[in-house]
C-alpha cells in the first residue's frame, strides 16, 4: 500500500554516499530528511515483513533532535522502536544483533567535521548501502511507502551487556599494562571509562566527556595531526599502548610505547598473526590501500591474504561470503568474525590488540621495528570531477594494460612493478581521486610517484606530490 497523506522527499543527491547518508547539518541535512529517512527505511523493513529498529545517535549537537524526528518517521511506518540512546556506533551493532532487530540506523557524523551528521544503516545483520541507498532515495522521492501506522519506542539500556561482552574476551588475565586512551570527545566516552575500570592495569582516558563541538582535536586517528596529545602522553607516562578512537568508536588508532604511531595495517599483522594461531590457513582480508607487507606477512603466518575493496560494508559483506575470521582496512575499521559478531568495533579491537601485544611476549615498538621497513606516501588525494573520476581510472587501467604491466583491478587500480606498487581509485564519497604508493628504496618511491603521475598527466590531470613520503 502507498501511504495516503502525499508523503514524498527529495535528498539532495550529496547525502547518498556509496556507505551512509551524510551531509552538513542546516545545508545539505535537516530534519525533514531524518524524518524521511524513517519513514522510507521503516517501509523497506515492514514490506519485507519486520517490526523492529534499533536506533542510537553519537554524541554530536545535532544527533538528539535528528535521532528523535528519525524515530517518529519509523514509527509513522508502524515500526517498533528501540531507542538505545547516545553512544558508540558498535554498541548499536551490538544491539541490533543481540536483541535480533530487523533492521538499525545510526546517527552520526562518524569522523567528520562538527557541523556534519549522518544515518548508517543495517537490514537484518547485514550493512544497507550503495544501491540499497539510491533506492532509498527514489522511493522517498516517489512517496512509495507503506500506508501510515503506529509503532512504538521503548528505551533500553545495552551499555552494560555491550561492556560485559567486551570484557569477555579479554585474554590478559591480570596483566597490568599502562595504556593511554584517547576518546577525542566522541561517542566512546561513557563506555570507555566504565570499559577501562574493569581492566587490569594503569589506564589514563584523555578526552572522555562527549562534547560535539570536538574541542581537544578533530576526532579522526588516522591524522598525524590528531594523535599528537596522546603521543605526548604515551611518552610523558611511559604508557605500554596508547589508542584513540574516532567520534562513533568504529575505527582505532594506535600509538607504541616509544610514541610511534603504527598504521591499521602494521597492527592488523599482530592481530593476523594472532588470530592465525587458532585458525591455521585461515582467510584474512585487507583493503587495496594496505601495504604489501601486510599480505606477505598474513602468508608468512600460514593465512590466506585477500585484498579487497575499501569501504566498511564492502569488507564486511566479503567477510560473510568467506568465512573470514579477521578483516580490516588503513583507515582503521577492524573486523573480527573470531569471537565476535563481523562488524567493525573500535573498542572490541582494543582489547584484541592488548592481548595480542600480551601473546606475543613483545612490546608494541619491538613488535614494530621487526617489521620489513618499506616507505610510502601517505594516502594522496587529487581533486576530479564527479563525472570524470571512474572514467580517468578506466582510461589509466587500459594504457596499463596496453603496456603489459600487471595490474590488479580489484578497486581502482593497483599496480606492482619491480620497485613496489601504486594505487589509483575514485572515491566512493568524493569527488577526489585517492593514490598510495610503496617502494623498498627512496629512488624506487620516486619512480612509482613518477609513473603515477605520468598517468594522471595523460588523463588531464596535474598531480601535485609535495610532502608525500612517509616511511613505515
């Protein structure tokens, strides 16, 4: 049935990303598309025969009025509810999957500026996303929804179940390590400090209170920039670890005892390795921004290395299809299907990273520094229009081709020469191109940067690489 009341809304086309929708709060975002957004997700779950939602919003100014217009749009679609309040993204995962929902929305602006927000959302226990959000969009716009309804919503309470079961797997008996923990004002907060209580040893939480304004740093640990404060603790304390989370707690970042930061995948091989031990031969998936070291290491532990698309729900989709054990990406989504449920959680990977440090007998620098040195660019973005970004790294993969290098297409195009390899992809969220690449040598780093660029050249693009190597 179509509802009655002439229901129908237009998203602007930039809030339809390939992963969630998203854009600035009073600009591209309002309340009305949260409403929207409710009524059309809560259609799509009642005509495939579901009753209830989960919801949860991250700590950002906006998120308790988006997150309340939200539920009266599920609601107004006869949907059922449950509201599990502020908090991290994977708690909501947590909920949707203990409490067996047929459906959950997150409100949050993940990493992004202050002024942003967003809605991630899942269908059963799989991510909604891509076409399934277009489709989202067309529908609102058609007004093709379900007739109007009542559900309900109910409060609950998860924190203490979510922090329960994080606890569970905590393998370090009562090894009393010295971590710093830096919450950047984000969503994790609450849970963290009541996390880190339970846990054995010294734990330092900088940035606890939730306050979406953000003001100690921009909540995003892959950034050099904002890791600064918790290195400068690290040091100051002596601290074995340091972590960081981003604002909805879904990725981590990770500092050693010296103050260095590793990478998401120099510390996603301690996990591998880690993981390896109880699953021999076991597949392990990365995303095609990841080193190389990282697939020759997972081979060397006696796992399978699969690389994979970027993107959250794109890993996650391929770690249902294989049988994955472990998954994760540079930006510092971690996956564990070992123990744990599939989807990517920040703080359930802190404690697997501790334990793995803990098994290895290592510290985390030692760790580090036994890893083959190789130096890289950091992720470089060229902007490219919309129209063009797909086209210029079709054309690039088909003069590759031509000229018989080897070329895994797999997301974009990654290319292996005698010096390294090089990344080109179009971003599923901008309208930017993003290249990484890798060499042994500083010469071989330039000869790569060199044949990237030549490439970007003959596709009407001017490259600019200054400041764009990084040794790990």
């Amino acid at each position: 049935m179509h509802d009655t009341t002439g229901f129908s809304h237009l998203f602007p086309a930039s809030t339809l990303r390939e992963y969630d929708i998203r854009g600035i709060v009073g600009e591209s975002l309002h309340e009305a598309d949260a409403f929207a957004i409710g009524r059309t997700f809560g259609s799509i779950i009642a005509r495939q025969g579901g009753t209830r939602v989960a919801v949860g919003r991250d700590g950002r100014l906006s998120s308790p009025a988006l997150s309340s217009v939200l539920i009266d749009g599920l609601m107004a679609s006869g949907i059922d509810v449950i509201d599990i309040g502020c908090g991290p993204t994977p708690m909501l995962y947590f909920a949707a999957t203990v409490e067996a929902t047929d459906g959950a929305v997150m409100v949050t602006g993940s990493h992004n500026p202050a002024n942003y927000n967003g809605f991630k959302m899942m269908q059963g226990r799989k991510p909604f996303f891509g076409g399934q959000i277009l489709e989202l969009g067309r529908l609102a716009a058609a007004g093709d929804v379900v007739a109007p309804a009542t559900g309900t919503v109910t409060p609950l309470d998860v924190s203490a179940a979510y922090i329960k079961r994080l606890l569970q797997d905590w393998g370090g008996g009562d090894r009393a390590l010295s971590v710093v923990w830096d919450s950047g004002n984000g969503a994790a907060g609450d849970i963290l400090l009541r996390l880190v209580k339970a846990l054995p040893g010294k734990h330092t939480v900088l940035n606890a209170a939730i306050d979406g304004r953000f003001p100690a740093h921009h909540p995003d640990p892959t950034v050099p920039k904002n890791l600064e404060q918790l290195i400068a603790a690290v040091r100051k304390q002596g601290a074995d670890l340091g972590i960081a989370f981003d604002g909805d707690a879904d990725r981590i970042g990770i500092v050693d005892d010296t103050g260095e930061i590793l990478f998401g995948d120099q510390f996603l091989i301690l996990l591998a390795r880690d993981v390896l031990e109880a699953h021999p031969g076991a597949t392990i998936i990365a995303d095609v921004k990841a080193s190389q070291v990282l697939f020759d290491e997972i081979a060397e532990a006696g796992g399978i290395p699969l690389m994979w698309k970027t993107g959250h729900s794109l890993i996650k989709s391929k770690m249902a299809e294989t049988g994955a054990p472990l998954a994760g990406e540079m930006s510092g989504h971690i996956f564990f299907a070992d123990k744990w449920y599939g989807f990517d959680d920040a703080l359930y990977a802190a404690i697997r990273v501790m334990n793995a440090m803990i098994h290895s007998g290592e510290s985390m620098s030692t760790f580090r520094k036994s890893l083959p040195q190789v130096l890289n660019t950091p992720e470089l973005r060229f902007d490219c229009a919309e129209s063009r970004k797909f086209a210029v790294v079709e054309e690039v993969a088909d003069r590759l081709r031509a000229d018989g290098a080897t070329v895994s297409d797999t997301d974009g195009v990654r290319v292996n020469t005698e010096d390294g390899w090089w990344l080109l992809r179009a971003s599923n969220t901008q309208a930017v191109l993003v290249a990484r690449a890798e060499a042994s040598s500083e010469a071989g780093l330039t000869r790569l940067k060199a044949a990237l660029a030549s490439q970007l050249a003959a596709s009407g693009l001017a490259p600019d690489f200054s400041g764009s190597n990084d040794g790990h």
